[in-house]
C-alpha cells in the first residue's frame, strides 16, 4: 500500500528525515513511536504535501504510484488521509459545506458520480453519531470554536466519510481524555479491513491499547531505528527513549 | 469646478420638463457647487480615489439597454431606468396598498409639497457628487410607503447603461410612522458609462427599512453616489451594500440617527479584482440619544485592485447612551492589491459605548492546506475560504431569496479573482 524508500526531506534548510524507509502492506496498521523533535510529524506533512517541506531524496509510492510530485489534494483523491495534530479551524466555512467538497473532489478525480446532498447529509449525521459529536456541529465552521477533544473526533469523522485507503494519524491521541480517546480508537477499529492501512503516530503507549498495532517502528533523528511487534511499545512505556543514545544500539543502527 | 462640469451644467437645462418646482432646490446647489472646490490628490475624501477617468469621460452614442431580469421567486416592484431615464414599460405589476411611486416629473401638488422639502436634505449640503446629482439629475422617481403600512414586496430601483451614456437619476423614499418597507438600489453596466445614483431615505418615527445597494457596475462602468438615511424617533435601518469594482465606483453612505432608540445595522462587501477601484465612505451621525449602530464592513481584493474605506462615526454632545461598532476586515490577495482604510470615532458625549477596528490580512496557508489535504483543489479552496470570509454577511442579510440569488454571482467573482 505504502512503500517509503530513503526519504530525505527538509524544512527550512534543516534537514528533518534522514533516510526513512517504510512498508506498509494493504490491511495493516502501523504505529510510529520515538522523542519530541524525531520527524514524527514531518513524516505526515511531507506524505500529504504540505507546502514549505522539500524532499530531497527518496520515494513514496501509494498503491504503486509516486505521490511526491503530487499536489496535496491530488493525494487525497489517491487515498491518503491525513489526521491532524492540530486540525485548522475555518469560520464561515460549515462542516457540512466541507465535507461535501471533500467528497465531491474526491468523487470527481476517481471518475465516479457526486453524492447527492440529502446522501451526504445522511452519512455525515451517520458519521456524527459514531464519533459523538452532535449534529449541529455539522452547521458550524468547520473546527470553530470546537474543543480539542472535538476537534481530534471531527477529524476522524471525515475519515469514515472519506473512505480513504491509507489513513495517517498524527498525534491523533494528544489531548484526549479516556471517552474521546475510545471514541477515536473505535472510529479507527470500525474502519480496519483487508484494503486499508494505518499509520498510527503517537506518543503513548496508552492509544495502542484500543488500536493494536501490527507493526511498531521507533522513530529517532530522522529515520526508523527500530521495528517490531506490539510488544515494543510496551517495551519503550517502560524503558523510554534514553537508549537511543546509547553507543550499542548506535553501532547496530550504522 | 472643473471643465467636465461646466460642461454638463451647460447641458442640464433641457432635459428638467415638470420638475420646476425643483428648480429652487438645483439653483442653490449649483452655487454650493461653484463655490467648492473640485477634488485633486491632496483632498482628504478624494485622496485615493482620482477622478481622471471621469474626466476623460464624454457621453458617446447611446445604445439600448436589455430589458432587467427578474429576480427569481422575489416577487420584487422592479423600477427600472436605461441610461437614465425611467422606463414606465418595465413597470408591469400592480402596486400594493399604501405605496405610492411618483416620476419626479409627474408629481401632484400634495407631494410637490413634501417632498420639495425633504428633497437634498437628507443627504449632506456639501456632499460633491449629491450636489453635481441635485443640479444634473433628468428622472427620479419618488416612493412614499404610507404610515403603518408593510409592504412585502421589495421595490428594486434598477441602473441600466449601456456604452457611452451618462445618468444622473436621483430616488427619494418616505416611510410614513411605522411603516415597513425593503428597497434595492441596483446599478449594473460593464461598458464605458457613467453615473450617479443618489436615493435619500426618510424613516419615519418606528418605521422599519430593509435596504440593499447593489453595485455592480464593473469594468470601465464608473458610478458615484450615495444612499442617505435620516433616522426618526425609534426607526430602524438594516442596510447590505455588495459591489464590485471598476475604473471608478465610490459609494457614500450616510445615517443620521435623528431621533432617540434609533438603530442602524450597515453590512457591506465588496471583491474587486484586476486594476478595479471601490471606494466607501460611510459617515454615521448620532445626534441623539440611545442610539445604536453596528457596521461590518468586508473586502476582498486581488491582483493590483485598490479599496478605500473610511468609516467615520460621530457622537454629538447629547448623545448619551449610543453604542456603536465598527469593523473593518480585509482579505488582500495579492502583494500589489491596495487597500486604504481609516476607521474613525469622534466622541463628545461622555456616556457612550463605541467600538473600531480595523484588520487586514493574506489567505491562510494553513486553512488552504486543510482543505487541500481533504482533496479540495488549491483554487477551489480559495474561493471556498474567500467566500468563508464574508458568508456571515450574506448570512445576515434579512432576505434569503436574495441572498441565494446573490451567492452564485459572488462564487463567480471568487473564481475569477486570482491569488498570487
């Protein structure tokens, strides 16, 4: 589904991602743990284009296709979703209004015929119940005034509505309280099946209990140091990250 | 006075048939005019408005204007002039009770009466294109909604002109004491004309007025006018202006709150794209006490487009008790777009609560981003956030059907307006 190769990639003249390689096979769900500073949330931004991170190196391909000469919304009509850390709150645009372009953009690229408004309408108070958020939030700007609890379930709300293939949450458990975070952990777990993957950034252990993981990668100065199963989040709760610096594991990793 | 002036003041004589009674009226602001200066860059209200394409401006050969469109499931009285002149064919419906419209030139003795009074009155004495109006204009219409009346039916003064005409036509509005009433005044024309559409409006004591100026002459189609509210005993005013640019648009408004727990409600949104320049200016009196004034004021300008706004609130020594806002947002979208505001409170009651600001910014990046990571294309997105920008206004307009009839035209304009 996702095959990241060597990917070097910078802001602002500093280098970020040092290498990074990743596969992600259809079906699967990744997590992505490591330190503050790592390039966790750089690995989001520069797989959904955002402006102002250059690659300098490397590949990503999303169901074999190059998607780094994308423009962002191209890569979201290919299937890549993006959960922010920090969604953008936009006044005088509703949520509703939102969503309906999403999908109709979406809709449009994939040559497939638009939903109609009442379709729409119906998914989306569908999608609100699922996350708990209230109908009338659809008729607000989108994120407006919204807490940051209600701000990480109208995130995953456009995911069940935007059926993407490849879903990358970052940080999408920061902030949380325990009922948001089952919230968000289930609307993740209701959309796990054979097609579509995930990848999970966090920095807690605490989400991978609701959302079990396949594969755990640790994330340090740049590049993935380290891969395993569930096991290792379990291991890095416990032990922190303190022996990334330890010259052994950076023998191991040369 | 200037050369473009004297020479039309020359002119005006012939075309004043039945309005003699005005003529009192014409001669003393054709002396106010003499006497006041003609604007150049160092005029404070002209400063960033030239009038050189004006004055570059002759009337040409006058073509024929399209009959307006009507205005779906609005059911509006639609008053149309063509390049100045009333167009009594496109007047088909009948009028509701307690409206009366009256061509200047036909008016009976009973209106004469009145309205030689209030005529030129309502809007400021040294107000320059009022007076170039007052000693220039060929038709007007005059609209008297009678006392405790609610008419349902907007009236809609049209604006037609085609290339090369000239129109100076004037409307004068009358809600009797508690009558209610909506007017839209609509200028359109996008080849080389020019006009100046003065309408004065005076609400009576708990009359209600819905208003709406549509300025959308674009292109080389220059128009200056004004739209003037005298404001009686707990009248209240909620007024939307929406233009577009062109080589010359300027629209003055002014609200003199007149009597007490008076309230005025002023939303204006304009877009301007290419070299086009839009300039209000809008001049609030509060000469009374308890008086109340909200204005939100938005544009959105791209390429090397230029707006000026001065909004200028003024609180009398008597006026105690007002509360009055002021907002000014702009959204620049591009570096060479120009925008020129100046949000201004004069204060001499003591007990009063006002409020002004004034903010200009650049398309978020962030919020682009957002939606093109949705999948909304980059263009798509702008018009999505431009319209984002002003939807609260169009949102607050009292009536939806005109606001739905506005919103595709508005999406159009976003669509063309480039961000760079």
């Amino acid at each position: 589904m996702l095959k990241v190769k060597d990917l070097h990639a910078s802001v602002e003249d500093k280098a970020i991602l040092k290498g990074l390689s990743l596969n992600i096979k259809a079906g699967e769900v990744h997590a992505i743990m490591g330190p503050n500073g790592a390039g966790k949330s750089t690995l989001g931004y520069v797989l959904s284009g955002r402006e102002g991170y250059s690659v300098e190196g490397g590949s990503a391909e999303l169901d074999g296709k190059d998607i780094l000469d994308m423009e962002a919304d191209e890569r979201a009509c290919a299937g890549l979703f993006l959960a922010f850390q920090y969604p953008v709150e936009i006044p005088g645009v509703s949520n509703l209004e939102f969503l309906k372009a999403s999908l109709d953009a979406q809709r449009k690229m994939q040559g497939v015929e638009p939903l109609t408004a009442t379709e729409i309408l119906k998914m989306a108070r569908a999608a609100c119940k699922q996350v708990h958020l209230p109908i009338e939030f659809l008729k607000r700007g989108v994120n407006e005034g919204f807490s940051g609890g209600e701000k990480k379930r109208n995130e995953i709300l456009q995911m069940l509505m935007l059926q993407p293939k490849l879903c990358i949450l970052d940080e999408s458990d920061s902030g949380l309280d325990i009922d948001a975070l089952q919230v968000v952990a289930e609307g993740v777990n209701s959309q796990r099946s054979p097609d579509r993957s995930f990848l999970i950034v966090t920095h807690y252990q605490r989400l991978l209990d609701y959302i079990k993981p396949d594969f755990v990668h640790v994330l340090a100065d740049g590049k993935i140091v380290k891969s395993g199963g569930p096991e290792l989040a379990l291991e890095l709760e416990e032990n922190g990250y303190g022996w990334l610096n330890n010259s052994a594991y950076e023998g191991q990793n040369a | 006075m200037s050369a473009w002036l004297e020479a039309r003041i020359a002119r005006a004589d012939d075309n004043t048939t039945g309005q003699s009674w005005l003529a009192a009226k014409r001669q003393e602001s054709l002396e106010l005019l003499r006497e006041s200066a003609w604007p150049t860059r160092k005029t404070e209200a002209w400063k960033y408005t030239p009038l050189r394409s004006l004055q570059g401006f002759s009337c040409g050969a006058v073509g024929t204007a399209a009959v307006v469109d009507k205005i779906d499931d609005l059911n509006s009285i639609d008053l149309v002039f063509v390049d100045g002149n009333f167009d009594t064919e496109q007047l088909s419906v009948e009028l509701p009770e307690g409206l009366s419209v009256t061509r200047l030139a036909d008016a009976d003795r009973a209106t004469q009466a009145w309205a030689a009074k209030r005529f030129a009155c309502i809007k400021p004495e040294r107000h320059l294109f009022g007076l170039v109006n007052d000693v220039l204009f060929s038709d007007g219409v005059i609209i008297d909604v009678a006392a405790g009346c609610t008419i349902h039916q907007p009236v809609r003064v049209v604006q037609q002109l085609s290339e090369g005409a000239e129109a100076h036509t004037r409307v004068l509005v009358r809600l009797g004491e508690g009558a209610k009433a909506a007017v839209i005044e609509q200028c359109d024309g996008n080849s080389e004309s020019f006009n100046t559409l003065v309408a004065e409006y005076q609400i009576s004591a708990k009359a209600e007025l819905e208003h709406y100026r549509f300025a959308f002459q674009v292109d080389k189609a220059m128009s200056v006018g004004g739209c003037h509210f005298d404001l009686a005993e707990r009248a209240q005013l909620n007024s939307t202006l929406v233009g577009f640019g062109s080589t010359l648009s300027r629209v003055d408004v002014d609200i003199h709150h007149g009597g007490e727990h008076t309230f005025a409600k002023f939303n204006a949104i304009y877009l301007l794209d290419g070299r086009e320049l839009f300039d209000l200016h809008a001049t609030v009196e509060h000469a009374n006490p308890n008086g109340r004034t909200i204005e939100n004021i938005r544009c959105i300008i791209a390429d090397h487009a230029k707006a000026v706004f001065n909004g200028r609130i003024h609180i009398h020594r008597d006026a105690q008790k007002v509360l009055a806002e002021l907002n000014n947002r702009n959204l620049l979208l591009s570096d060479h777009a120009e925008i020129n505001t100046k949000p201004e409170l004069e204060i001499y009651a003591d007990d009063v609560k006002c409020a002004h600001g004034a903010t200009i910014a650049a398309m978020d990046e962030q919020a682009l981003y957002y939606l093109q990571s949705r999948g909304v294309d980059r263009s798509k997105a702008q018009v999505m956030l431009s319209f984002g920008f002003i939807n609260e206004l169009v949102d607050q307009m009292p009536n939806q059907i005109l606001a739905e009839w506005l919103r595709p035209q508005l999406r159009q304009r976003f669509s063309q307006m480039e961000v760079s």
